[in-house]
C-alpha cells in the first residue's frame, strides 16, 4: 500500500513545530498582544476530551495582573509554609530516576548550581513564580471533582497549546510548581469554587542568550519504549 496516501500536506511542518519545542526557562520581555494568545488557545481548543467534556479553564495574565500574581507567589515561596510539591513519588523506577537526574544535572548544570546547593537551588525554583520573565503566564485549573481520565484530556490540550505557540514562533514551558500554592492561586484568581490548579505555564520569546533558553533534554530512542507486535515489514 502506497504510505503517500495518508501523508498531510503540512505533515512536515507538524512534525518539525512537535520537535522545535523546549521547555524555555529564560524570555525576552517582548510583549505579546492579546489576540496571538487568544488565537493559540482557539487553535487548542479543538484538542480530544472524553465525551467532549472540555475540562480546562485558563487564566491569562499579562502586565500588572501577571506582576500581582507572581508577587502572592514568590511570598508563599519565601516565606516556605506549604508543603513541597510532590509532583513525582519517592519511589521511582530506576529508569525514571535516571532520566531524572539527567535532567537535574542538565538544568542546574547549565546554571552552574552544585547539586548539594539547597538555596540556591531554590532561587532557581523561585523563577517558576515569574514565568521566567515571560510577558505571558498562564494558569489551567480544573474540576477537582474529575478524574484522571480528564486529567488526560488536560495533558493533550496542554501540550497543543504549545503547538500552536510553536505554530506563531513563541516558546513555552509548562509548569507544574505552581500546583504547589493551591489555595493561594484559587483565592487570587478567584478560581470557580471546586476547582483546582493542573499547573501554570510561561509563553513568551526565548532568549537565546541564556543558557536556560533552550536546554536540549535527551529523549529515549523508540525501541526503547514501543513494542511492536503483528507487523509484516
Ligand atoms: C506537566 C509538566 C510540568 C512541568 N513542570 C515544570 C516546572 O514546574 N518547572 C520547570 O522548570 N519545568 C517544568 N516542566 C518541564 C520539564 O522539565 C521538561 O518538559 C522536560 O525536562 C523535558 O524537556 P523539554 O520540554 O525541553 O523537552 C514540566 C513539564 C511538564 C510536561
């Protein structure tokens, strides 16, 4: 069977958006106008969700609404009263924690942050709380009442956002950290009652000058991951 016939036109420029894509650390202050953002999030919001249940919400801040916010964020930061984010369980696989401590050593590497530095290191994590000086951040909240099979929905929504950021030349990082001030984003943003933050996000401008700008991460090669079973080439 002659694969052409199931090529997209555009499948090329698919392909070279999904592997253009870093999570960027480091952003010019360049602004970003409001209808780039709103056209990103109206290309992802055709992304899959169970029964069409479109769960996300999204609060989009710029200016002084993103300063407001990131100010809340770096005082609960300091001031260290919540609890550390248990993003990843202790006990990982020994696969995963390599792949972890890869990337510790990548990032904190590039910054030149010893890995024993613990407040240093926390000046880092406190960067997330500024969307790493990106002109825009954005907070995805859901129903705490769903599952994680809308958690799912959340992930693929999440990573075409990135898309279609990639898609008009702006970078992204996502950010879990930010699940760490559960109550103190809900109360700031006024967050619908029952809701709950899935994580944050930077989209802006890398800026290439900063060794954080854009980090190549490894990936795993596919056979790696992918069994494949009944083929006959
Ligand atoms: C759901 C999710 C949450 C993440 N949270 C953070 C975060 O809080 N802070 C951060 O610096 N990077 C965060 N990252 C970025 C990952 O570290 C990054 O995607 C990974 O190291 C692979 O690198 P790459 O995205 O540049 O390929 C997150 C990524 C995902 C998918």
């Amino acid at each position: 069977m002659n694969n052409d016939r199931y090529t997209h036109p555009d499948a090329r420029v698919v392909d070279a958006v999904i592997r253009s894509r870093r999570a960027v650390r480091a952003f010019r202050q360049d602004a970003i106008a409001r209808d780039v953002v709103d056209q990103i999030l109206d290309v992802a919001r055709n992304a899959p969700s169970n029964a069409n249940t479109q769960p996300w919400r999204v609060d989009v801040l710029a200016g002084r609404e993103k300063a407001a916010l990131s100010e809340v964020l770096r005082r609960a930061h300091d001031e260290d009263l919540h609890p550390p984010l248990k993003y990843l369980p202790d006990l990982l696989p020994d696969t995963l924690r390599t792949r972890q401590e890869s990337f510790g050593a990548t990032y904190y590497g590039a910054l030149g942050v010893p890995k024993e530095d613990f407040q240093q290191r926390a000046r880092v994590t406190a960067r997330n709380f500024d969307f790493f000086g990106a002109p825009v951040g954005l907070i995805f909240s859901i129903d705490s009442t769903l599952t994680k099979f809308s958690w799912l929905d959340y992930g693929i929504f999440l990573q075409t956002v990135m898309m279609a950021a990639r898609a008009v030349g702006l970078d992204t990082c996502p950010q879990v950290s930010f699940a760490r001030f559960q109550n103190v984003i809900a109360e700031h943003l006024e967050l619908p009652s029952g809701f709950e933050v899935v994580c944050g996000m930077s989209l802006g401008l890398s800026d290439c000058d900063s060794p954080v700008g854009s980090l190549e991460m490894k990936r795993e090669p596919v056979q790696n991951f992918a069994r494949f079973r009944g083929f006959e080439s």
